[in-house]
C-alpha cells in the first residue's frame, strides 16, 4: 500500500497540465469530470505515480467519493484544481500524523484570497461539532483506514455540481466527528490557493437561505431552527441587504423543511 496520495477533483482539465500547476510532486488520484471515459497513469520525473480517472459523472460530493474508492494511499489528502503546493507538501503531512497519532483526520493551512477566507490555523486545536464547519475539504488529511471503518462519504446534495449550495464540507466533517473520528487542526501551511470566481455563491438571495436550511437539517437536526436564527441575526448586517431578515428566516425555516424530507426519502444522501 503506498504511504500517501493527494486526492485532486477536477472539472473539465487537461490532467496533465493540472499536474505541473498544482506542483503535485507525491502520488496522485485525479478525478477530472468531463464529456467522456478514461484512466490512465503518468509516472512522475521522481518515481511517484498519478493516476487519472475521467468520467461524466457530475457534483464535487460524487467527484471526491470517486477517489476515495480508488485510493491506495495510506494518508490521503483532499484537493481541488486550484490548489498549488508548496515544496514538500507530502513530507510535512506525514510528519503531522506521526505526530499526532491519534488522530485520524488533521487539517492544515491553504493560504487564500482574503474574500474567501474562513479560517487560519494558528496553533494545534481540537476540532469538534461547533468549530468544524469553519475548514474547506481542501485543508484536510485523513487516514484511510479510518475513513473505511467508519463508512463516511460527500454528500451529493451539497456543492458544485449538486442540487444545493456548498456544505458538503461541513457535513462530511460532522460525519466524520458523528462516526468517533479525532479530527485536529495544526499550524503547517502546505499551499496556496489560485483565486477564481466561485461557482456556487450568486449572493444572498433566495435561493441562498433556502440550502442554508436545507445544510442546516442534516447538520443539526433538532437544533436547525435555532442554529439558523442565531446564523441569519448575527449575519444580518451583511447578508440581509437584498433579502430582509424576516425573510430570511422563513426560508431558511422551509429549506429546514425540505431536509427533512429528502431525509425521509429514498434518496437521502
């Protein structure tokens, strides 16, 4: 089994290219959605090898999944097209987890745009239910073993490509903790993210507090009316311009409504 691989979901690229702009100097899984169906490998100027999957399947949850049960690497790290790696990325994640060795999961730090930041890592913390949702997937790093044994996978309701805005994130995370993973957060930066225009975020619409709410059900349940009100009154200032508070949480309350549902369906996630 080899010791590490980065776990690349891309859309529409030529793999190839995305190799040398991400600097991905480690063994590889690239998952690139795009019009037909294919695999290959191409063998690194270090011996490393990156294996490329293309397919038409659509949604960032089905694209990582997809490399999931294709891994073979014993730590694997989540990652996206944009992301460019610093000079011996691999070695500082496997130094992490030697480090921590009860830990099953550690995130790290990608450096990014200011309008895009959620958090920063600034020393070794616990992660739990209530600060989980700060950190992309991109950050993390995880056993395999762990991930397996506990059965966690993407959602494929949530994110590009799916029914609803982002959460996919947050709800793989809180999956993760739900299943008795050890997730921690370490100081160590191991990129840079290349900034692009998002491709899920229209503003604070409508449609915005609606997937609010419907992430808000599978996230915490019982607790979704009152995690939202607290989320739509001390964001308020910002986010309720074009669609007023009262608004705002009305739909978020039938976007909770509508979690419900799907999660009484067949369908689920």
């Amino acid at each position: 089994m080899k010791k590490f691989e980065v776990l690349v979901s891309a859309l529409n690229n030529d793999p190839e290219q995305l190799i040398g702009r991400m600097n991905l100097g480690s063994d590889a899984v690239i998952i690139n959605q795009t019009d037909h169906n294919d695999k290959r490998a191409v063998r690194l100027d270090n011996g490393n090898t990156v294996r490329i999957f293309e397919n038409t399947d659509r949604g960032v949850g089905a694209s990582r999944n997809k490399a999931l049960s294709k891994a073979e690497g014993e730590i694997v790290l989540f990652s996206d097209e944009d992301i460019i790696y610093d000079k011996g990325y691999d070695k500082k994640i496997l130094k992490a987890f030697a480090e921590n060795a009860d830990a099953d999961i550690i995130l790290f730090n990608i450096e990014v745009d200011e309008r895009r930041r959620t958090y920063w890592i600034d020393k070794r913390t616990k992660v739990g239910r209530f600060n989980s949702g700060r950190y992309p997937a991109y950050s993390a790093a995880a056993r395999l073993s762990s991930l397996k044994k506990a059965g966690v996978k993407f959602s494929l309701l949530f994110g590009g490509g799916a029914p609803y805005s982002n959460g996919e994130d947050s709800l793989f995370f809180m999956d993760c903790l739900r299943n008795g993973l050890k997730i921690v957060a370490v100081p160590v930066k191991l990129g840079k993210e290349e900034f692009r225009d998002s491709t899920w975020f229209k503003g604070y619409n409508e449609k915005f507090f609606f997937d609010r709410g419907v992430l808000y059900h599978f996230l915490y349940r019982w607790a979704a009316v009152i995690w939202g009100f607290r989320f739509v009154i001390t964001k308020r200032k910002v986010m309720c311009r074009d669609v007023n508070a009262v608004k705002a949480l009305s739909l978020l309350c039938a976007g909770i409504r509508k979690g419900k549902k799907l999660d009484k369906s067949s369908g689920g996630r």
